[in-house]
C-alpha cells in the first residue's frame, strides 16, 4: 500500500483572517477555526490511521485534538513542524513590514529560499529542520496513513522539497488555506501528490471563509 501522508494547516486564527505575521506567536483558533477542527476529526474518524504528529503550538493541537480524541490515538509533537519564524516581523502587518523593513521585506519576497524575515527563518532552515521529521516518520511508518499538523509556510516549503520544487517558488506554486488538507502518496518512483488544499469536508459556511 505504502505510505501516505495527510498534512492539515490548522484551522482559522485570527492573524491567518487578518493577514498579519505570526510565526512563533502562540495564537488560539477562532470559533470558526475548532469548527473546522471538529469538521476534520468528523469527516476522517474512519480511516485507519497509523500515527499524527503535531507542531506543539495551540493552534495545531487544538486543530488535531478532534481527531485524536475520536480515535483515542496521541498525538506525537515535533518542534520541527513549526511555523517560520518572522522575527521583528511578528504580529505586524504587511503594510507595516514594507514601511521599516523594505529591504529585507524586498529579499524576502524575492528570493525567501535564502533571505529571512528580518532575525527571522529561511525556507532552506524551516525545510532542514521539517525533514527531520518526515524522515522519522518514514522510518517508522514504511505503510498506512500518517497526519501531519503544521503550518502555512512549513508545509508549502515541505511538500516543495518532497516535489522538487525550487524552495524560493514556495509561495508562487503551493498555496494551502486554513483547515486545508494536502496529501503525499509514496509509491515506486517516490512522493506523489494526490491532493492540494482540499477543503471538501468543511461546510460550504466555513470553506467559502477566506483562509489566507
């Protein structure tokens, strides 16, 4: 069968409704967002699941608990399914970053595979220290299906690497909204992607919600 990856970005916030940076910030899930949590633990209850590892951040466990509460499993946390770091970029607004960063926002948003959030992460680090756990979790899990609760950035940056998608084009080729579900299927010729930013298990109410 082999194995096959689902990574769920968690559920709405209210930097990911507002737009604004939040990396390390801890940010709770809106009412909207532990909808969308307790759509996803609803809708997929019943496949057979092998193990779920979870960024340790409020947003993601709140988003996995649903899942693992239906399926009695724990959920296995890794720091390195984190969300980038933004540095002085955090909790601010766009508008502002291009306002007194205009530099590092330039590099940024031309070439992020090399150039950080000012005191922030690169692609190439969030990528290094995701792989970790990709590996770890083919190691362990040679077939069935395994969760992976993360993050924006991190996972458009992992499915990039498993893809052979230049990591500076993260942003331009991979887009994955809030409770959005991506899935990797590993056959002969490696990684495969089955599925891109599905949110089909949601209500029309919370799909049609903006989920940048």
């Amino acid at each position: 069968m082999g194995l096959t990856l689902y990574f769920l970005r968690h559920g709405e916030t209210e930097y990911s409704r507002s737009g604004s940076y939040c990396g390390e910030l801890d940010a709770e899930l809106t009412a909207a967002g532990h909808q969308m949590a307790a759509a996803f633990g609803a809708a997929y209850r019943t496949l057979p699941w092998d193990a779920v590892y979870v960024s340790p951040m409020q947003r993601t466990v709140a988003t996995a608990t649903p899942l693992c509460t239906a399926i009695a499993m724990e959920m296995q946390l890794r720091d390195g399914l984190k969300e980038i770091r933004y540095g002085e970029w955090e909790d601010k607004t766009s508008a502002y970053v291009k306002e007194h960063y205009l530099d590092d926002y330039i590099k940024w948003m031309t070439e992020p595979a090399w150039n950080p959030p000012t005191g922030g992460e690169t692609a190439i680090q969030i990528a290094s220290r995701a792989a970790l756990v990709i590996a770890e979790i083919e190691q362990k899990h040679a077939e069935g299906n395994v969760l992976v609760v993360s993050h924006k950035a991190t996972i458009r940056i992992i499915l990039c690497t498993l893809l052979g998608i230049d990591l500076g084009r993260y942003r331009d080729r991979i887009n994955t909204l809030t409770g959005s579900i991506s899935v990797i299927k590993f056959g002969d010729h490696g990684p495969m992607l089955d599925r891109l930013g599905d949110r089909a298990y949601m209500s029309d109410e919370l799909r049609n919600l903006p989920g940048t």
